[in-house]
C-alpha cells in the first residue's frame, strides 16, 4: 500500500505527473522500436506522440515558473562554487529561451501564425538538447567534487551515508537527463548520431 500511495502522491503533483507521462512516451517508443510487430509498434507509436503533445500543452504554462527559477537564483551570488555557478546561469539562461521558442513552434503548427513551424521547432529541440548537456556536465562536477570531499581529511570529509546518498542522487539526475538526451538526438532531422533510428 506504501508504493501505491507514493505513486498517488506522484500522479497529484504536476512535475510528478510529468515524469510518468515523460516515461511512459520514452518507453513506448523504445518498445515500439524494437518490437517486430508492425501493428503494436505503430500503436505505441501513437500512444507517445499523443502523450508528448499533452507535455507540450502543459508546458505553455511554465514561463513564469521558469522565470521565478532565473530570478530567485539570479546572478548566482550567494553561489561559492564558480563552476557550478556558471553552469547554473548558463542552464537558466538556455531553459528561459526555450519555452517561447517552443511556443512557436506549437502556435506555427496549429496554424495560429503563418510561419512554418519546421526552424522553431528544430530551434526548440537545439534548446533542449543544449539545456542537458549543461546540466549532464554540472552532474559531472558534482560527483567530481563528491570525491574530492570524500578523500578529504578532517571536518570536511564527508561521512559513508552522505557520499552514498549524494551520489545515488546524482547518477539517477544522470540516469534522467541522459535518458532524455537519448530521446532528443532522435527527434533531430538528419542522419548523424541516432536520428530517427529509435523508431521503425
């Protein structure tokens, strides 16, 4: 009942809501990719394609939440690490952008402008892809710096149980954005890299 009442308390919360819908579209077209039935692999096919346009929706409210984000870190002054602090700026620099360019993207698809949809859409995508590499290499520093700390002498040193939990933290943010890397190359036109190839 524990496990059940986690995934209720998930399904409650809109970010949660959004990792199981997320999930659920990167499996059905990891599924459907290496199924050799036709006919499920079209269906779930479809099934993502309907579940990230729902995302889509939902994230032409998260402007202002993203903004809140920008401005409460600011200029990151209050930062000690440098490294993490330039990779922070850079992520919400690169995440603001995004959200507009994605709107245009959806309005010039749906026809409420008459631009094509095709370069905002790419350009959104180019975004995204950016926004995880930064946040790939700040994980990267992170863990880097969990070593360091943990090869420390004295006060410092971090205990077993913190440099367990921390790290388990971060190679699942890993996991996550990696995931969600994977997914993205495949959505860029072209041949380079995976393009296309997650998909019959």
């Amino acid at each position: 009942m524990a496990s059940f009442g986690n995934v209720v308390k998930l399904l409650e919360s809109y970010r949660g809501r959004d990792k199981i819908i997320r999930t659920t579209s990167f499996a059905s077209v990891m599924v459907g990719g290496l199924t050799s039935n036709s006919q499920l692999s079209q269906r779930l096919m479809k099934i993502s394609m309907e579940l990230n346009g729902c995302r889509m929706i939902l994230r032409l409210f998260d402007d202002l939440s993203m903004l809140a984000v920008s401005m409460g870190y600011g200029l990151g002054k209050k930062e000690n690490d440098t490294i993490q602090r330039i990779f922070k700026l850079m992520s919400n620099f690169v995440n603001q952008m995004f959200f507009p360019i994605e709107h245009i993207a959806w309005a010039a698809d749906k026809g409420l402008i008459s631009i094509s949809s095709a370069p905002w859409a790419l350009a959104s995508l180019c975004t995204w892809i950016s926004s995880l590499l930064i946040n790939i290499m700040s994980i990267i520093w992170r863990v880097v710096k969990l070593f360091k700390q943990r090869s420390q002498r004295g006060s410092s040193k971090l205990d077993s149980k913190t440099f367990k939990s921390s790290l388990k933290t971060e190679a699942l943010n890993f996991v996550e954005n990696a995931s969600n890397l994977g997914m993205a190359v495949h959505w860029l036109p072209g041949q380079q890299l995976w393009c296309g190839r997650l998909s019959p």
